[in-house]
C-alpha cells in the first residue's frame, strides 16, 4: 500500500472506515471482475444478504484507478434509491481491500434468463 510523506498510509475512499468484517460475515464467491470479486455477505446485525464487491488495492496501480473507484462509489450513492440501479450499502476499506457492500440482486444472469419460453438469451444468441 502506499504511504505518504508521514508514513501514514494513504486510503483509496480518502478516511478510515469501519472493519467490514465487523458489520458483515462474507461467505462464497458469487463472481469475479478485473480488480476483485464480488461474495455474498450476510449483516450480522439483522441477518440481512447484500453482495459485498472486494476490490483488491494492490490492482489499483494508477492514480486514475484510485480514481475511478472513488467516482464508483459517488455515482452509486449518488443514484440511490432508483428502482434500476443497484442500492449501495456503503463503501469500506482495510489494508487490502475497498469494500463496496450493495444490493443483492437475485435471480439469473442475463446469459440464462428465459424469454417467456423455453429459449434462454444464450441460446436467442446463438441463433
């Protein structure tokens, strides 16, 4: 991790945050991107299942990559509350890790869903 002039270390969201593990138990690997992976993560208060996207920091390479995590997390806060985006539960980060835990959504991936019968979005493609 990086560390500034004071040998402090310098943090992706800008200000130290709680332990995500703290607030949520993560359990299995739901997917995989380029910068990290996204597991089920269950509130430990409530009971309650979100997704919670770890993005590994040692990926973050560039000070554009730092920054794009950041404008990440402004637009999701930023587009709350609307019915067809993803509702951020917050945003977290240790020393390994940026943690943005949101909405789970259920159901298949768009490669699976049915069109109303038999044939999936794969197979609509594919044809």
């Amino acid at each position: 991790m990086r560390h500034g002039a004071d040998n402090q270390a310098i943090y992706v969201l800008g200000y130290k945050t709680a332990n995500v593990r703290d607030l949520y138990t993560l359990g299995h690997k739901l997917g995989q991107g380029q910068f990290g992976t996204t597991y089920l993560c269950t509130e430990v208060s409530t009971g309650v299942e979100y997704a919670c996207k770890s993005i590994s920091k040692r990926k973050l390479i560039s000070k554009e990559d730092v920054e794009n995590v950041r404008k990440e997390i402004q637009i999701m806060h930023h587009l709350a509350g609307h019915k067809n985006i993803v509702t951020i539960r917050g945003a977290y980060e240790d020393s390994l890790y940026v943690h943005i835990v949101m909405e789970l959504c259920g159901g298949d991936n768009c490669l699976t869903r049915s069109f109303g019968g038999d044939v999936t979005v794969r197979e609509r493609l594919l044809n």
